[in-house]
C-alpha cells in the first residue's frame, strides 16, 4: 500500500522544513552552551540555562533522527505506512506527528510497553508534539 503521492510531496515538505528549523535550533542552542561567565552567580544561572539547553538539544536531536528517518521513508516510497502492521497511517495523526513512523494503536502499544519496560521521558515523545 503507497499513500497518495500529492499527500507524500506535502509530508516531505513539511519534514524539510521541520529538519531544517532542528538544525537552525541546534545550532542556537550550542552558542549558549559555551556562554561564559566569570560571575559566580552568573555562573550558576547560566550552568541551568546550559542543563536545560542540553536537554532541548537532546530531544530535539532525538527528533531530527525521526524526521530524516522519515525522509528516507519518503524517498523509499513508504511514508506513512506504519513500521510495526503496515497499515495506513492516519492523516490526522501525520498532521501532528508528520514523521510518525507508527499508527496511533501500534504508538499506544509501543508506549505501554516503554512505560512497563526501561521507560525514559524520550519514549513518547512522537506523540506529545
Ligand atoms: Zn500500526
């Protein structure tokens, strides 16, 4: 099963531009990880701005592996059919989530089973976007 090929040229569009807002991101962020102080408290306002710069780029690093898997889906032709049942992904879900590469049920399934196993915060986070 291919989805409509109007509908992948628009996914792939829309994934470009998600890759190259990650990169623009990315790329701000590691300007701040490296700002210096020589202020003590300078120094501490800033280590927490770096933590929570390095956690962003973490899980917008984590994205950006996602959204060119799912650029490799579209040059494979397989974009939006999910990996786990080979089912249609749902338009509505692509709409949020463009580089989805589940359907909803089997995302579900996938996060129950993250959340009973080695569950970590970057688990779901397809679906919080
Ligand atoms: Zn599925």
């Amino acid at each position: 099963m291919e989805m409509a090929t109007s509908m992948a040229i628009e996914l792939k569009a829309v994934l470009e531009r998600k890759e190259a807002a990650l990169l623009g991101d990315l790329k701000i962020r590691d300007g701040i990880a490296i700002e210096k102080s020589a202020d003590q408290m300078d120094e501490i306002q800033y280590a927490s701005e770096r933590d929570l710069a390095i956690q962003n780029a973490h899980r917008e690093s984590l994205v950006l592996r996602e959204v060119r898997a799912a650029l490799r889906r579209v040059q494979a032709g397989t974009i939006g059919i999910c990996l786990e049942c080979d089912e249609e992904i749902s338009a509505k879900r692509l709409a949020v989530v463009p580089w989805a590469s589940c359907c909803v049920h089997c995302q579900d399934a996938l996060d129950r089973a993250a959340r009973e196993g080695t569950a970590t915060e970057a688990d779901s986070f397809t679906l919080a976007d």
